[in-house]
C-alpha cells in the first residue's frame, strides 16, 4: 500500500512552518485537559465526591502539562536512547527539531507534575494520576498519528495487504504501520476501556485504580507492538535478538500498574457503586 501524500509541515508561513508534530501536542493537552474538565466537574465519578482539584484549575495545570511532557520526552531520550551522543554533543541536547522524543520520560514528567500541582491544591495525588490516565489516550492517539505522517517508528517488513511503503524508507518495501497499530492500542482502544471503567463500573472512587488500568494497558500494548515495529537505529535490539529498549521500558509500567490496581482494589473505605 502506498504512503498516503500529507506533508508533515500542516501550515507554512513564510520561513515560518508548523508542523503536525507540534500540533499533536498541542491539541492532545489542549483536548486532554477539555475532557478533564468534563471529568473533574462531575464530582459523583470520583471518591467521596473530591476531585483532586477543581475543575476549573485543570487549564493551568495544562500549562505546565506540556512543559513537563516536552521536558520529560527530552530527557528520556537523551538518557535512555542515546546518551552517548548527547554527552560528546551536550549543545545538542536543546536540539528538539531532531525529534528525539520518549514517550516514558514524558510520562514521568507528566506524573511528577500532577503529583507536584495536586499537592499544592491539597487533593489526593493518586486521583490525579487516575485523571491522567483517563485523558493521557487522547495525546498518545494524536502523537501517533503524527508519527505516521512523519513517515517514522515504522515497523519491520511485512507481506500483509495493510503494509505501507513510507518514503523513508532506504529499502522502500512494504512494512507494518506500527504507529498505527499503537494510536489504536494505546489510544482509542485503551480509551475505550477506561470510559468503561470510569462511567460504568465508578473506577474512580477508588483511587489508583484508573492510573493502574492505563499503566497495564498502555504496557502490554507498547511491549506487543514493539516485536513488529523497528528498533531505533543507535540501539537495534538489546538482548536475544528481539528484546527493544521500549519494551524494557514498559516493564516497570506494568508492574506499577498491577500494583497500583491491587492497592486500589484492596482499600475497603471507597466502595465502586452509583
């Protein structure tokens, strides 16, 4: 299947160009925080009626949301993808137009600073990680999608009817739009799931119970796409040929998220009912 024509450059003014990267986050916070809104005001979803904060201050704390997920995403790549690089080139470490992301340091930030905001409004730091889990699907979605439009993190060949021939691609054979595979999994199928949860079972009463139902689902997505999308390529894989740096990554996702499930479930004193 050929790779659909849409330039990763959305809107060019001049020498200046936006591109659809950038909008991906900018719209995920911004419809993140949209829908948190909706989320927080609805004190009935959450443990004896109390948000972790109120509604209205969810638009300030998505200012330093998107701080903390591009500083984050920064640093974890730098660590985790290629240190040796940036310690020979440390200039280059501000360097974002190279696109050098991670997602798990973004999630670390965007965790640090839910934490750190809640505290400061005195409200319960493991519901402010069961809001993020609840709204962090709609910027993994986006971010995906954009990924795909960059034609990048594209999978391994493939023989399958679906398999895209992406420009990038020295070789240009057909390979598993593995950024696809993820924007489903990790966004609108794990969406799906914690709606359920939240407005069908009340998850939200019970605190972690959410930030551990995307933990799990959000890992065991990751670590199943990572065995048909390709490595990057400073690291290839790292252990027997098949294990990647974002599946090692997820496995101490998961394992909070079986953690943060089982305490949730364990709490006697924030029972699910209507």
């Amino acid at each position: 299947m050929p790779f659909p024509n849409i330039d990763p450059i959305a809107i060019a003014i001049g020498p200046i160009a936006i591109r659809w990267y950038a909008l991906a986050y900018l719209f995920g916070v911004l419809l993140g925080a949209g829908y948190g809104f909706l989320l927080l005001r609805n004190q009935r979803l959450w443990h004896r009626g109390a948000p972790p904060f109120p509604a209205k201050d969810i638009w300030d704390f998505a200012f330093w949301a998107m701080l903390s997920i591009v500083l984050g995403g920064r640093v974890g790549y730098v660590l985790f993808y290629n240190l040796p690089y940036y310690l020979q080139n440390p200039i280059e470490i501000i360097n974002t137009l190279d696109g050098g992301m991670s997602y798990h340091g973004g999630m670390v930030g965007l965790m640090l600073a839910a934490i750190f905001f809640t505290r400061s409004k005195g409200g319960n730091w493991l519901s402010s990680l069961d809001l993020l889990g609840a709204v962090a699907t709609i910027g993994i979605f986006l971010g995906r999608l954009a990924n795909f439009i960059n034609s990048e993190l594209y999978g391994a060949p493939t023989t399958l009817p679906w398999g895209v021939v992406f420009p990038t691609d020295p070789l240009q054979v057909a390979r598993h739009p593995s950024q696809l595979y993820e924007a489903v999994l990790e966004g609108l199928l794990l969406f799906l799931v914690i709606r359920v949860a939240t407005h069908v079972f009340f998850a939200l009463r019970k605190p972690g119970l959410v930030a551990g139902i995307f933990a799990i689902g959000y890992a065991l997505s990751r670590i199943a796409v990572e065995f048909v999308r390709l490595p990057d390529e400073q690291l290839g894989y790292l252990y027997f040929g098949w294990v990647t740096m974002g599946q090692i990554l997820s496995l101490p996702i998961l394992l909070g998220g079986v953690l943060l499930v089982a305490y949730a479930v364990s709490r006697r004193d924030n029972p699910l009912r209507p």
